[in-house]
C-alpha cells in the first residue's frame, strides 16, 4: 500500500534516486509479475513494481531490486568503545559511517537523524557524497585500523557496505556492523566475507515490545545465533529504559538466552536518557545497570559491562579475567586507562584466554575519548 509522504520526504527520496545500484543478487528473489523478495533483512518484505520495502531505501523498478550506493549520511572518527566494541582494539579508533534509513522506528533511537530521515521530515539528513575508495584512504590517514557501519540499519544497506569493505579488507582494516540484528541467513552470508566485527541491539525480549518498534523477536535472536555460528565477533547491546525492557524477568530472560548462545559473548548494559519520541519513562540509574548486570553474571556470562554512566558503575566499565578476576582492560567511559593484556590476549597473571580482536600496538592508554567530525 502507497504510503503518504510531505514534500521534503518526497525531496529527500528524489535526492537518493541517483545513489543507487541494483541489489546483490544473493538477497533478491525475482518473482513474477516483477515482483521481489528482499532478504536483506528480516521483514523479507515482498516488495511489487513501483514500490519500496519497510525500510523506504530499497526500491522496485520495473522487478529490478534498487538499494543505496555512492553517499554517506553521517561519518565520524571516533572511540571503538562507542561502538561500543569492548573486545576489539581497546584504544583505537574507528571509522563509522552510516547511510539514511532504517527497517525499524523505535521512539528512542539516538541516531534517528539518519535513520528515520525518510520517516521523520524533522531529520531529513541530506547525503553526502562518497566513494569507497574515499573512505578507505580517510581510515589509513587516521591509521584506524577499523571501519563500522553505523547511524542507520546497516543491513539495509549492506552492498555499499560490502563494496566499502572489501576495499577495505585488502588495506588490512577490520570491519564490522552496528545493527539491530533483524537478519537473515542470506544476508549474513553475503556479509560474512567482509565483516569480522557485529554487534546487535538486543532491546527486549518480549515479541510485543519488538512490534512496538516495527519488528519481532524471533528473527533478531536467530541473527545473534547464527552470527555466533559463523564465527563473527559478537557483542550485544541492551539500553535499559524504565519501565519498557528492564523487569527481572525480561533481563534473566535474555541474560540466560545469551549465555546458551555463548557464555563468552560481552553483554552491554547501557543507560537510557529521553531522547526522539520516547520521553515518558525515567531516565536510567546506575542502580538499575549494576542490578541488569548482576542477572547477566547470574546467568553465566563471563563478561557484563555497563554503559552509558562513567565512573558510576564501579568496575562494569572494565574487562576481568573471568579465571582470576585480574582487571585485563580498564576502562573510564571511552578512555582506557590501563591494558594488562599479553600480546595474544591472555591474563598475565594466570595466561587464561581472553576471547576477542586484541593487539598491543593498537593500544594508546588515557587517550581522550572526543568524537571528531572528518569530512569525505
């Protein structure tokens, strides 16, 4: 069903009708009367002739799939812990960049500015843009020595971020997504060449609460599970909000899911503030997280941080040998203070391993935590 769109909405998709390719064909299915089936991401959306998915940024044209290419709508060099990437390169900094739109809506979403902007005409972030090439030689200048897509869904957009990486992979930088995890299996094997790094805002674990946010459960646990099974680094993300995802029995819920997953996946616990349209519920303390993260451990996890509240969560900024409970990276916010770690990632104190993307050279302790806009 056509869908009522304001003039600017209408301007900005103008706008994107010249920054775009046709769809890998490992996530399209060609059906007949020029219909498609997209698999980038988990809605699967049947998408006819003249139309465009839930996500608005993947377009039939004349049974011809058309997905984003050649721009970026936001792009920083900032902390990989903002990532927040706990187990990989803990010092360094990251090239994200993202594209405009989302396959979701959530209230809260703190970077609603690209990914509602063909939802929400008080975003409307205009595209900039950008080649891979381009991207990839900013990431050498700044010797970051990883590039995340970020800002909007990046699965959505996953043959930019594929046509990205793979320049970036022969340049020796390691890549990774910053997603809901609302996959399939199609899309991750598409990516699973190219991405090393994922983690997945796991927001609730109640089927009702997903289709507030204009998805369901079933499909974001499955992408955490095949992730783990396909060997990608995984890190899951939970933002506490009051009253909406943190009872005990939705946070054992997913601690214990997790832990059946992998006991050694790092957990995220991470405050919440009002932010977009969700403002009605109380902003998290850091009672709240150190409480989420104690289930989390309850539940097996061998790795449980808190976010979002430096300095106010005792040692859940910080990663412990889970053998001796040595303190191997310790953390302030986005500022590593210390890293004890041997240079193949084990405690130095009784040499248990430390599952994650670890080097010493990619370590600059104290380093000030401050995003930098870059220009392409």
């Amino acid at each position: 069903m056509a869908r009522k769109r304001s003039q600017a909405v209408l301007s900005l998709e103008q706008s994107l009708v010249g920054h775009t390719v046709p769809a890998a064909e490992a996530l399209v299915d060609r059906l007949d009367g020029n219909r498609v089936r997209c698999h980038a991401c988990g809605h699967r959306c049947l998408v006819m002739d003249g139309l465009d998915g839930i996500c608005r940024v993947r377009h039939n044209r004349g049974g011809t799939l058309h997905v984003p290419h050649g721009y970026v709508g936001a792009l920083q060099v900032d902390p990989i812990e903002k990532k927040p990437f706990f187990h990989a390169f803990p010092g360094r900094e990251a090239l994200s960049f993202g594209m405009l739109g989302c396959d979701l809506h959530c209230g809260y979403c703190q970077n609603w500015l690209t990914s509602q902007a063909l939802r929400d005409e008080a975003s409307l972030s205009p595209p900039h843009d950008a080649t891979a090439e381009q991207l990839v030689a900013l990431a050498k200048r700044r010797a970051a020595p990883v590039m995340v897509s970020t800002y909007n869904e990046p699965l959505i957009t996953s043959e930019w971020a594929v046509e990205v990486f793979a320049r970036a992979r022969e340049a020796g930088i390691t890549c990774g997504f910053v997603s809901n995890g609302n996959g399939t299996r199609r899309v991750l094997d598409y990516l699973r060449p190219y991405v090393q790094l994922y983690k997945v805002d796991l927001k609730s674990f109640r089927d009702e609460g997903y289709r507030q946010l204009g998805g369901r459960l079933s499909p974001v646990l499955e992408t955490i599970r095949e992730l783990h099974a396909l060997g990608f680094w995984v890190e899951i993300v939970t933002l506490l909000v009051p009253g909406w995802n943190d009872s005990e029995e939705e946070l054992r819920g997913m601690a214990g899911f997790l832990a059946s997953v992998s006991p050694d996946i790092p957990w995220h616990v991470s405050a919440y503030h009002r932010d977009y349209k969700m403002r009605e519920h109380a902003d998290t303390s850091a009672a709240d997280l150190v409480r989420a993260a104690g289930w989390g451990k309850d539940a097996g996890l061998r790795y449980v941080y808190a976010g979002n509240l430096p300095g106010r969560v005792g040692p859940l900024e910080s990663t412990p040998c889970p053998s001796c409970a040595a303190v191997v990276v310790e953390r302030s916010g986005y500022t590593i203070l210390s890293q004890a770690l041997t240079d193949e990632g084990r405690c130095p104190a009784c040499r248990t391993a430390i599952p994650g993307f670890w080097s010493r050279t990619a370590v600059h302790p104290a380093r000030a935590a401050v995003a930098r806009e870059v220009a392409p």
